[in-house]
C-alpha cells in the first residue's frame, strides 16, 4: 500500500540555502521508517500468493481462501481510528513501534498455526498482522512527513512511498520462489492414505511458516532500532493531526460534497479492483490457461513490476495532462483489459489481467487528491474516510471467488471490470462539473 502528498511550496528567496530532505539528526530515523514502507509491502502482496497456496493445501472453495484478503484488508478497516487514537495521544514514534510490535505478533503466530493445520488459526495469525501494519502505516506515513520541512513533504513522502512497491515485489518473489513451487500436486494427492495426506499438508503449510518469520524478525530488529534511538520531531501533532475545529461539523460537510462522497465510493472500488485482480492472477494462470502452480507466481511478479514502472511513468504524466483526464483513461483502459480477460480465455486473457496493473497505477492518489480538493480544515477529517475506503479490498474478492467457484476464473473478471468502469465515471463526474477548490491534494495511503 503507498501515500502520496502535494503540497504549495512557496518559492526560496534568492540567495537563501535550500533547506535539506530531512530536519539536522533525523536522516537514520527517517532512513529505518522507510525501511517499514518495504516490510509492509512485502507482507501485502504475499497474502496475494496465500489465496491459491491455501486453495490447494485444504482443498476449499475460491470463495473460502478469499477469506485471506478479507482477513488482511478487514483489519486495515478495523484498526485505522484505533492507530489514528494513538498517534494523538502518544505521538508517531509510539504508533510505529504499537504497529511493529502487533505485525511481529502476528508473524510468528503462523509458527502454531502451521503445527495446528487450521485455516482459521492461519486467517487469525493474518489478522493480527494485519493490524499491526494498519498502525504502522497510519503512523509511518505522517511520521515522514513531520520529519523535515513542508516544502520538501513531497519529494520526503514520495522517496519513502517508492520503497513500498519495492518490498510489494520482494514478497511475491518469496512466494514465486520459496512456497509455489514447492506446493504438492494435486495429481499426487489422488493415490495418497489419509496419513499421508496429513503429512503433505503439514509440510505444505511449513512452507507458509518461513517466509513470514523472515517478516517477523525483520520487524523486530526495525523495532529495536527505532525503539532506543531518540527522534524529535518538532510539531508533529500539528503536522497531520486531527484538530478539533477540523472535526465540528465535519461529517455533514463531507457527506453534502458530491466530490468528496463519490470519491470515497470510487476509493472502495478501485482498492477492490487491485485486491481482486492481484489475488486471482495466479488461478486465472492456473484454472484457464494451465500453468503449473510452480510458475504461476511469475505472473503475478510480473504483474507488480509493471505496476511499479507506470507508477514513475504517470507521476510524470500527470505534470502534463489534468490529473481526471487521465484517471479516466485508466479507468476505461483497465475496463478494456478485464474484458479481454472474460472473453478471451487463454494466453491473451492471461496477458490482459496483467495490464490491468498499469491502469491501477495512478488511480490511488489520483483518487484521493480529487476527492479531498477544496476540502479546508475538514481535509485531515476527510482522508480517514477515504483511507477507510481500503474495505472493498476485504469484500469484492469474496464476490470474485463466488462467482469463481459458479462459473470459472475468466467470468469472474467482470468484478474489476465494473469497479473500473465505475472510477472511470467517477472522473468523468469532476471533468464535467466545476467547483472551487485549491489545488489537489494527495495525502494519503494506496494499497
């Protein structure tokens, strides 16, 4: 998941020193948070590989390993105000370590949960994960901003946002390389005894246990770091803060601007196109065009490198063209591509589903920066709604796998399909309107 953040930068007087990325001593503090953009990464996108692997180890519906996402993005939805609480009270530093400490929990909770060989003792270990990443990001994120001067925010958030797609890749690698290809066949299962049978799985599910330990422990040592070195960030509280004159009315503001509550609806929905489209890469490769499990996870890897190169492509793009436009043409392009994967069942339909990431590139930030336009002292207020739009990536996989497991992997393609058709319209709504407003802002996070 990643944040993106504009801010006006008023121009440096002539002869004065530009000011550094990062405030004097705070370059190894803001070096380890950005450390914690990777780890994130790293653990989201393996839960994408998690879908299939659990699919195949207890032999359950698409519906019922969706659960996996449900679990993860669920816990995201959960813990966003509780995270936001602590940040008020105890500042940034104590909210990043409180998101270290429960995602560390939560990775070596898969340490019993592979000796008991319950799915749902798995879908808990994911959970507390989870919520500890929900802390970490709503912390991290302001964290970095606090931690050197408004006029380089941009340039600061940014840097540590390229580090999230990084680790996003980092993960599915440790799925491609460390779990797929290690998963017994299915074929090798038919002729096995009900102890042997127990022994595959078990052995399977080992495979599980290693790469989040390894997530686990990473964590721990960032937490040791952060935890004894000594940050001052001065006003971190006003940085990005929730005052109290931004929350008095702010609700019924927010719900009266069409641009706003429709950007929260566009939110849900292209969260859920990404979710659904990365978690069901590897069984569109393996159910519609035969590729074996051990490889499979090469296209969801190469699916998330292409995110990662349009990601700068559009950051450019969008200093050229007006940031809808554009979302708009991702939109209908990412329609185009989920379509071609509905109708066209084979290599092309596999080489569609993995284009569909160019499109959701830019939809992200781009969302977010539109719909908290002009918003005032309710923006602050008005990013928690929009971060808590990140539920669509915990229940439209769920619709995906039911219409899966009702009529096959391509079909069920028409789920990001009609997410992206919607966003598309949600650009074409603020192209068509006006309204006044400042400059977009974008501060917020992208799964």
């Amino acid at each position: 998941m990643d944040r993106g953040s504009v801010t006006r930068v008023q121009p440096h007087e002539e002869g004065a020193r530009k000011p550094g990325l990062v405030y004097p001593g705070l370059t190894i503090p803001f070096i380890l948070v950005v450390l914690c953009f990777a780890a994130w990464g790293s653990a989201a996108n393996l839960t994408d590989v998690l879908v299939g692997v659990f699919r195949h180890i207890f032999s359950m519906s698409n519906f019922e390993s969706a659960l996996v996402q449900f679990a993860y993005y669920g816990a995201y939805f959960s813990l966003a105000i509780p995270a936001a609480l602590i940040n008020k009270r105890f500042g940034y530093k104590a909210g990043v370590l409180t998101g270290l400490a429960c995602a560390t929990v939560g990775g070596l909770l898969f340490i019993p949960a592979s000796m008991l060989l319950t799915y749902g003792f798995f879908l808990l270990a994911l959970f507390v994960l989870a919520s500890g990443l929900s802390i970490l990001e709503t912390s991290a994120n302001p964290f970095v901003i606090a931690m050197g001067p408004e006029s380089s925010a941009t340039q600061r958030l940014n840097l540590a946002q390229s580090f999230n797609p990084v680790g996003a890749n980092i993960g599915v690698l440790l799925g491609a390389v460390l779990i797929l290809p290690q998963i017994t066949p299915e074929s090798a299962k038919t002729s096995m005894t009900p102890d042997q049978l127990r022994d595959v799985q078990e052995r399977d599910l080992s495979l599980v246990l290693g790469p989040y330990t390894g997530i686990a422990f990473v964590l721990l040592l960032i937490w040791v770091l952060i935890a004894f070195r000594r940050i001052n960030v001065p006003e971190e509280h006003s940085a990005f803060g929730l005052d109290a004159g931004g929350r008095s009315g702010a609700l019924g503001r927010l719900w009266r601007n069409r641009h706003y509550r429709y950007g929260v609806a566009a939110q849900f929905l292209n969260v859920g196109a990404q979710v659904c489209t990365w978690t069901f890469t590897i069984q569109y490769a393996q159910d519609v065009v035969g590729v074996s499990t051990a490889t499979s996870g090469w296209y969801l890897q190469a699916s998330l490198i292409l995110f990662l190169v349009s990601r700068f492509v559009m950051t450019y793009l969008l200093g050229i063209f007006r940031p809808t436009k554009l979302l708009f043409a991702m939109g209908a392009l990412g329609v185009l591509f989920a379509l071609v994967a509905v109708f066209s069942p084979n290599m092309l339909g596999l080489i569609a589903v993995v284009a569909i990431s160019l499109s959701l590139s830019l939809m992200f930030p781009t969302i977010y920066g539109v719909a908290l336009q002009g918003l005032g002292k309710d923006t602050k207020f008005g990013a928690a709604g929009l971060v808590m739009a990140i539920l669509g990536g915990a229940l439209l996989p769920l619709v995906q796998g039911r219409i899966m497991d009702t009529a096959g992997a391509a079909p069920a393609f028409v789920v990001p399909a009609v997410c992206l058709g919607l966003v598309a319209c949600y650009a074409l709504f603020d192209l068509r309107t006006t309204r006044h407003g400042g400059a977009t802002v974008s501060e917020g996070a992208a799964p």
